[in-house]
C-alpha cells in the first residue's frame, strides 16, 4: 500500500523542519522493541542494554504494537515550534486532552489482538487522564535515562541534515527537497508518496497548514508519517549520518584530500559529519584546541566550513564545498583528469 498526500500551493509554502527530542525518545522506544531492525545502532543498544533492564517501562509498551500498528500520536505530537525543549513538549504531552488519548490509545491496542481485554490495558482506558500522566513520567525517565547523555551528539546530525537539505531547497527547490527524502518516498505532480505504508485508513490530508519533516537517528530503515486526526502532517525520516553517530573512530579522509590539506587538516574536515565545537573535535581527533581552532580557520576561509553560535558554543559545520570535497567528488575527478 502506499499513502499519497496531495499538497497545494499553501501546503507547499509552509513545509518546514523541526527537531523533537519527545519524537526521538519513543522512536528509541519503538527500536528497543523490534530488535531485528537495530541497523545502525547495535553499539548504542549494547550499552544502554543494563540500563533499559533497570527501567521499568512496561505500561508505555503496551502502546508500542508491532511493525505497522499505530502508536498513539500524543505520545510525539509534531511540535509546534522548530527547536522544542523537551521540558515543553513534555508539559504539552501531560495537557494531552483525555478524550483524544483514549481514542487514540484504543486505536494502538487493537492492533494487538486481545490486547485491550488484558487488565493493564483496561485499566489504561478507564483513565486515560491518569494514562497519559503515566506515560509521561515513563517518557520523561526515558529521555534521561536513554538519550539526555548523547543529546548534543544527536542533536548536531539532526540539525546537520537540516542544514544539508535546507542548502539542496536553495539549490534546486521543493523538486530537491522532496525527491532525495527517503528512497520509499516520492514527489511527483503535488503528491508526496509514502511507498510500503501500511495504516492510511484515517490519513489526515494536507489542509494549508503545510508538511513538517522532522529527521530521525532512530527510524531507519523507515520513513513515518504522522497524519492522524488533529496532528499537522508529519512526514518521519532517516538523518543523514547517523551511521556515523555511534562510531567511536572519525572517518579517514581521502588520500588525495589529504594530500591537498595535509592528513590533519583533511581529518578535521572529513571529521566533521554534524556540526562541531572545537573541544569536540580535539577529544575526537587527539589534538590541542588551539590546533584545531587553527585548521579551522583555514577551512572556513577557503569556504569549506561555516560557524554559528550555539549558546556558550561556536559549532562548526561542512558547505556544501566542503561536503563534495569530504566525500571525495572533486579529488576523485582531479586524480581522472590528471
């Protein structure tokens, strides 16, 4: 099956990125339970695996059914602003009207057959305020437990692939935008096709308030779409680059790079496949900061890199230059043409 939203001319000028760390805890959640579909991230579920045994989370896993059944939307709501503190989403989680949690969480246990006769599930529909208050507490436990350690690492692909596809929308328009997506995802006429989709019985369609896209470290091999009735149209997809988020190594630059820069300089620039602050980047690379700070300034005067200020810190993140030259584009056409 596949689902296949038709966007008009409001829905196109309101598209938009966010980032959720509600949304990437239950898509935690929701890989912690379906195992065989770890792919990336078996180093992260060895060492979380003590610490998932020590958190007692049955009652939210009663809402996590297998691979095509519903997960109750107000568990990750699309956020309503493009950079949410969990704090926020969290209280907006709790204000969650009962009345809607109860349909919704009665939609996700029927996809379990004789799940919402079992007593636990009962007992989860008879007060669904209670419910979504437990729920909450769970997620907010899960959050500290599962993701607040590596939040900055993650944080930084997340707002990378932004960057990255933001940069493709200026380049080449919505057409870039939404055709390098997701491969199960097509854009042709108007219509976003969700190929492989399996629950469209109730799809929300676009109606002028736009599409968010919201990249994921934790949906691969997926592409989600939350569509449901009140929600804003979400489309969920894989992060760029989180298969490196767990390595513990930086990627090796090209030879001819490191020829070109010197094997430090390309290191720090392959190095960087979200964005980084020089600290990170000395731990990671076993230099002193001030000889990073120095490889730095170079690659962001040849237009390799850009900076921004995050806080207390200056990330540094790869051009689009920067990209084709990391990946080896430009130095594998200078090594043919030579």
């Amino acid at each position: 099956m596949a689902l296949a939203l038709h966007l008009g001319t409001a829905d196109l000028t309101r598209c938009r990125f966010a980032i959720s760390p509600l949304c990437q805890t239950h898509e935690a959640l929701r890989m912690l339970r379906r195992p065989a579909r770890h792919g990336y991230h078996r180093g992260w579920l060895r060492r979380m695996s003590r610490t998932v045994a020590g958190l007692d989370l049955a009652p939210l896993w009663l809402f996590v059914p297998p691979p095509g059944g519903y997960t109750p939307d107000f568990l990750g709501p699309p956020p309503e602003e493009p950079y949410p503190s969990i704090e926020a989403e969290l209280a907006r989680m709790r204000a969650t009207d009962p009345a809607l949690a109860h349909a919704e969480m009665a939609r996700s246990l029927a996809c379990t057959p004789g799940l919402a006769e079992s007593p636990h599930a009962r007992a989860a529909l008879d007060d669904p305020a209670a419910t979504v208050r437990r729920l909450a507490d769970l997620t907010e436990r899960a959050w500290h437990a599962l993701l607040a350690p590596d939040w900055p690492r993650h944080r930084a692909v997340l707002e990378a692939d932004i960057a990255h596809r933001s940069r493709r929308a200026a380049d080449g328009g919505l057409d870039a935008l939404l055709t390098d997506l997701h491969p199960a995802v097509d854009w042709a006429g108007h219509t976003l096709t969700l190929r492989r989709y399996a629950d469209v019985t109730d799809a929300q369609p676009p109606d002028g308030r736009g599409v968010l896209l919201m990249p994921s470290v934790f949906v691969w091999p997926d592409v989600v779409s939350g569509f449901a009735r009140p929600w804003q149209p979400t489309v969920i997809y894989p992060a760029r680059g989180m298969g490196h988020l767990h390595t513990t190594r930086p990627p090796r630059p090209p030879r001819a790079l490191a020829r070109l820069l010197g094997h430090q300089r390309a290191a720090v620039l392959a190095g960087l496949t979200a964005p980084s602050s020089t600290t990170d980047l000395a731990r990671r690379h076993g230099l002193a900061p001030s000889t990073v700070s120095a490889h730095l300034s170079v690659l962001r005067e040849a237009g390799l890199l850009v900076s921004r200020r995050q806080g207390h810190r200056v990330l540094y993140g790869r051009t689009a230059l920067g990209d084709a030259l990391a990946d080896g584009e430009f130095t594998r056409g200078v090594h043919t043409r030579g």
